[in-house]
C-alpha cells in the first residue's frame, strides 16, 4: 500500500509535466521586450498617420463621402490615433497594467477598421498603409496574448444563375 500512495502521485506527475511540455513545443511562443513594445508602438504611431491621411482621402472619393458611414469611419481612424497615444503615455510611465487595457480596447476598434478594409476597396494607398499598420497591430496581439485581425479579403461573388 505504501509503494501504491508513493507511487501514484508521481506518476500522476510525470504525466502531467510531459503533457504540458508537449503543449508547449506545439505552441509557437513569442517573447516581447519592452523595448520591442516600445518600438512597435513607435512604429505605429507613424503608420496611424499615414493610413489617416491615405484612408481619408480615399472616403472623399468614395461612395461613402458625405454619409454617416464616412462619419463613423473617420472618427474609428482618430479613435484609433488617440488609444495609440494613451498606450504611448502609459509606456512611458511604465503603467503596464494600463497599457493592456488600452490593447484590447485599441484591438477592438482596429477590427472595425479592419472589417471595412477587408470588405471595400479603397485607393492603393490606404490599403497599404492598413496592412502595415494591421501587421504592427498583429504583433502587439501577439505580445499580449489576444487575438490577431483577420487579414483574408472577402469578395462578394454574384450567384449563378440556374
């Protein structure tokens, strides 16, 4: 019965220690340093102010220009530019616990963007712009553990006709 009770409880963690360490070989693991997040951030920032400048002209141009589509979409893009510049603040005053807040929140109103992105064509411009600036969105993902945009474009294909 001894040799039972010593038995168990260390084969029960064995067991346990190989099931997570094959968990982990199987999950690609990226590791961030603050100084990664800093630059990223930096990086950004200036990809922001491009895709702002590029997608707000390709909404004058659009069919969405005067609607309160074009409305909602310029004040997602200043949203964005603002949330970018509160995680750039709490960076700088190393509020860790701040700075994921504001990544989720930043996440939340890029898919927004996203959805847009991936379902409009807009000019070659913007689009580029929003896919480094996607890229860079991604990789923060990553560093805090949540999920990354979609970045598959969505056609829509006329129905056959039967």
């Amino acid at each position: 019965m001894i040799f039972v009770n010593k038995l168990l409880p260390g084969a029960f963690l064995l067991a346990v220690l190989s099931a997570s360490t094959s968990l982990a070989q199987n999950r690609e693991v990226a590791i961030y340093t603050r100084t990664d997040v800093r630059d990223l951030v930096q990086r950004m920032e200036q990809h922001s102010n491009d895709f702002r400048k590029h997608f707000e002209k390709a909404l004058d141009r659009s069919a969405l220009n005067d609607t309160d589509r074009e409305d909602r979409l310029r004040r997602w893009t200043h949203d964005l530019e603002d949330m970018l510049d509160h995680l750039k603040k709490d960076q700088s005053k190393n509020q860790i616990r701040d700075m994921e807040e504001r990544v989720n929140t930043l996440l939340a109103i890029a898919a927004g963007i996203n959805r847009i992105m991936l379902y409009r064509t807009f000019s070659a411009d913007a689009e580029r712009d929003w896919r480094l600036l996607r890229s860079d969105l991604n990789a923060l993902a990553i560093a805090y553990d949540l999920p990354a945009l979609e970045d598959y474009r969505v056609r829509n294909y006329p129905e056959s006709k039967r």
